[in-house]
C-alpha cells in the first residue's frame, strides 16, 4: 500500500530524515515515535504525498510519488484519511457540515444517515450543528477523526491525536483508531505518549517504531 525504501528528506541544507525504509501493509497498526524535532510529522507527510523524498523512492498504492501528477495526488488522499494535530475546521459552517466536506471535495454525495451514524460513533451527535469554536478540545480531535475517515480511506495517519486531550480522551480516541484497524484499515498514530503506546497493548498488536539519530529503528518488541 505505502512503501519507502531508502528515503532521506532534508531542506535548507540539512538532513532530518536518512535511509528510512518502511512498509505499511494492508490491516497493520504502527505507531511512530521519538523526540520533538524528529522527524515524524515529515515522515507522515512523505507517506501521503504533501513531500517528496530527497532520495529513495516512495510508493503509495503501486505509484512511485516522485512522478505523480496533482491528479494522482488527488486520488491517492481519498486513500489516506489524515489527522492532523492542529485540526482546522471551517467556522462558518456547522460541524456535520464540516465533516462532509471531504466527500464535496471528491465530488460525491453526502448520505444523511451514514453522516449521523458516523457522528454517533464519535460521540458528536448532540454536536452535530454546533459550530468549530463550541467545541471542547477532544471533540475537537474526534470531529478530526471523523473527517478523516468519511471518505472510508484504506489507510489512517494521525499526528498527535491526543496531544490536546486529556488522559480519559487519549484512551478513548485510542479505542475508535483500534476499531477502525478492526475493520481492515491501516493504522500509524505518530506520538511521544509512551503511555498511550503500552495502554493499547491490550488491544492491538502494533509495531513501535522510532525515529533516532534521522533513522527509523523497530522499537523493541511488537506490542
């Protein structure tokens, strides 16, 4: 689905990132780890497309990145839904509304029941036509979560999803990103949160993965 091989990705003449090597198979769950600065959010960026790799190849769904058209790109993100950790919404519109947009984007209808259903497996049903700036910071990240994943993508990226939220918030968007890997979907959650990384012990079996020194090294067991 998505492979690097050998990729190092610098700018203004510096190196963050040396000789990764990775591949995201249909069903796994990775996380992604490692100190501020690292590399990870770069990381996730060349796995969707948003970089290309200084060197190496990278491939997302058979495509080698480095020769994609816009056209390409457009169709490959319809494939990777992204939780970003400065989730931006659109003040203006309601949050349903929001959370539609990705599917106006890609020229299809939005199905009202499938809409609600949605928003009830992240517990925003009673939020449903609330605007952004009503809401608290962890309906925040699920209203992100449920944007990303409206488009039923094949793989899910999320960076510091938790980052924001408290203890109880962090294990319940844990839960939802481990139902989704449940249902087929491929999972990388990028994190320095060590505790978030040993609570889904119990609940997935996920490669720990940890960018150090520009490297990309198997941290320790799998879970």
């Amino acid at each position: 689905m998505i492979e690097l091989e050998d990729v190092s990705y610098g700018y203004g003449g510096g190196t963050l990132l040396t000789d990764i090597s990775l591949k995201l198979a249909p069903g796994s769950f990775h996380f992604l780890t490692g100190p501020s600065g690292a590399g990870k959010t770069t990381l996730l960026k060349l796995c969707y497309g948003e970089l290309i790799a200084t060197k190496g190849r990278v491939s997302l769904f058979e495509h080698d990145a480095r020769n994609m058209t816009r056209d390409d790109v457009a169709l490959v993100r319809r494939r990777v839904g992204v939780v970003h950790q400065d989730c931006q919404f659109l003040d203006h519109l309601s949050v349903a509304e929001n959370l539609a947009l990705p599917l106006t984007v890609a020229g299809r209808s939005t199905d009202p029941q499938e809409l609600r259903e949605l928003m009830k497996w992240v517990g925003l049903e009673a939020q449903a036509g609330a605007h952004p700036p009503e809401l608290s910071g962890g309906e925040r990240q699920r209203a992100a979560l449920a944007r990303a994943v409206i488009v039923s993508p094949d793989v899910i990226l999320a960076d510091e999803p938790t980052g924001n939220v408290d203890w109880e918030m962090s294990l319940r968007l844990l839960t939802l990103l481990v139902e989704l890997n449940r249902m087929g979907k491929t999972v990388m959650i990028a994190t320095h949160d060590m505790h978030l990384i040993r609570s889904a012990k119990s609940q997935v079996q996920a490669r720990v993965l940890r960018i150090s020194d520009h490297r990309l090294q198997l941290a320790g067991a799998d879970l």
